[in-house]
C-alpha cells in the first residue's frame, strides 16, 4: 500500500537474490588501429586547403620524419548500463486533481496497490523516457478548494464589484465642467471587462463543476546514467579535440549488473572501470531500480606527426575516425583581407 504520498520511493527489497554480474570474456588480442604515412599526407592536405591564409606548401614539400601513436582509450558505462551507463528507474507520488464530471470513484473499495507493484512499459534500455499513471482505488470527490465549492472566484480586476473608476471621467461623471460623460453615460464607473459586469469569474481549477476528483499520481522515470573516463595521453593534442570525432569501439559487455573488465592492457583502463562500477551501483541502488548496465571501450587514434619544412621541425596531430587535423603553428600562413 502507499503510506505517504510525495517525493521518490525507494524499490523495494527483491524478493528473489539478485543475479550477480560474470566477468566478460578475456580478449587478449585487442587490435589497435594506426594510419599510413600517406593517410597522414592526403589528412594535412586537406587541412591546409580549408584555410583560406594558409599555404599549402607545408603539406604538400613537407618530409615526415616521425609518426608516433597515442590512442587514447575513452571509457564508457551504463546503467541499464564503459562509456558506463546505468539505465535506472525511479519512482515518487504526488496528489492531483481534475474537475469532476462523474468520472469513476474508487477510493477505499480495496487498497491501493504499492507503488513499485503498478505496471509501467519500460521503454528500450538506455533510452529516457517519463510515465504518470493514475493509481487505482484513490479517486474521492471534494469540494474545490479553490472556490470553495461554489463554481466561481470574486473577479480581481473589480474586486467583485463588477465594475470600475471610469477612466475617462475619473470617476466624476463629467467632463470639461458640466458636460456629462459620454463613456460611462455620467455614473463615473464602468463594466468591468474581464468578469462582463458580473463581478466574478468561472474557477480556472473546477471550471466551475463546484467539486474536484482527487487522485494519488505515480510518476515513473527511466534514465541512462553515464559516466565516461578518458585515458590521458602524453602527445600534447588538447582532450576537448576529442570530444568532436568518433573511435572505434573495442570492447563491449551489457548485463543486468556488469563486472570490471579483465585483461585490458592498460591498467588505468581497469582501475577506471573499477571505479565507475562501484560508485554507480552505490549510487543508483539507493533510489532507483537498476534495469541494465552497459560498458563500453572505445578507442580514438592519434598520431603525432614531426615533419621537415624549410630547414625546420613542425607537427601536426591526426586524430579520430574522421581524420580531423590539429596544427596550431602551422608555418605558412598570411593574412587575407575580405572585400
């Protein structure tokens, strides 16, 4: 049954033991991608042409000396959910009402059921999504309490009189000395526009039915929690250049509760996952019912490009599935004038 009404309820206990989340399989082979010196090249180019002061003979006379990788792994998990997720649901109740029109009443006739015991369709895991379901057997009649049962509210324009000061005449009746007021016809008031004259107004919360049917709602949220970790690399290219292109996804594991990976190669990878599995499961148990957990690795390739111009080293970074080009000291560069 519902005991108190508003704010989020907790789920309850499960009444069968939770399955607990296996380990994924191991993958000792994880096949990182690198670029080709002319992949390098053609990306540079293409670069260069897209700014309007730049020479392309950098990128074009350029010898490359050295490429150098720093994939850079980006963590990601989910609860329903490495990116990790965690698609969870939550639930809280609230009074409500609505004019009443004869609809159904049904409180006391049997106990309202519990709050997590009322069916929601969960939508696709991972997904954001709201439900508000009105709860059996808490629909009562009352009078509204806005109008107090009578239908209709004092007008606030007229403060019920139903009319107000002429605001041509000010209120006098007259104007330019003796000569009556042609817009209030002397009274010195007028009708008042908002109510017609009539002083008040029909309730705007019963529409003036006198009486209200009151309800317990549930409102039941679906949320995809995600947290993300990116390994820091020593290659010099500003993490935010990552946020704007894609990798490619290495790993991928979604359980009811997923476990740390295994078998990683790089350490802070693990200890990352780790961390974020723990503290989601922390987290999100206490309010919400976890549906599913997703985690993911997705590696973003970088490359450090040293090149010979003109007697001097420069670099450039590639990076990303789409090949997208950092070059902040490019050496050739003019200034244009737009006429």
């Amino acid at each position: 049954m519902i005991h108190s009404v508003g704010g989020f309820l907790p789920p309850p206990m499960p009444a069968h033991p939770v399955p607990q989340p296996e380990p994924g399989p191991e993958q000792p082979h994880w096949n990182i991608p690198s670029i080709s010196e002319d992949t390098a090249r053609e990306a540079f180019a293409l670069y260069a042409s897209s700014k309007c002061c730049y020479s392309s003979a950098p990128a074009k006379d350029g010898v490359i000396t050295n490429m150098e990788a720093f994939n850079t792994y980006r963590v990601r998990g989910l609860f329903d959910c490495y990116r990790l997720e965690t698609f969870a649901e939550t639930r809280s109740t609230e009074w409500s009402h609505e004019p009443y029109h004869g609809q159904p009443v049904d409180a006391f006739s049997q106990p309202p059921p519990g709050p997590w015991d009322i069916p929601a369709k969960t939508p696709s895991f991972f997904q954001d999504d709201k439900q508000v379901i009105k709860v059996p057997y808490t629909s009562s009649v009352k009078s509204c309490h806005v109008c107090l049962g009578m239908g209709r509210k004092a007008c606030k324009e007229c403060a019920g009189a139903g009319n107000k000061v002429c605001w041509v005449c000010n209120g006098s009746g007259y104007r330019h000395g003796n000569d009556r007021c042609g817009h209030c016809n002397g009274r010195g008031r007028d009708n008042c526009n908002h109510c017609h004259g009539q002083g008040s107004k029909q309730c705007d919360t019963c529409h003036g039915k006198q009486q209200l049917l009151v309800y317990i709602n549930l409102t039941v949220k679906w949320k995809n929690n995600s947290d993300s970790y990116v390994v820091e690399q020593l290659s010099g290219l500003q993490v935010d250049n990552l946020s704007k292109v894609s990798g490619k996804e290495l790993f991928r594991d979604s359980q009811f509760m997923v476990y740390p990976i295994l078998g990683f190669p790089d350490p802070a990878v693990v200890s990352a996952a780790q961390r974020l599995v723990n503290e989601h499961q922390n987290k999100y148990s206490q309010t919400s019912r976890i549906l599913q957990q997703r985690q993911t690795i997705e590696l973003i390739p970088v490359t450090k490009v040293t090149y010979l111009w003109k007697g001097k080293s420069n670099i450039y970074f590639v990076y990303g599935n789409e090949f997208k080009v950092n070059a902040d000291n490019y050496p050739a560069t003019c200034c244009c004038t737009v006429m």
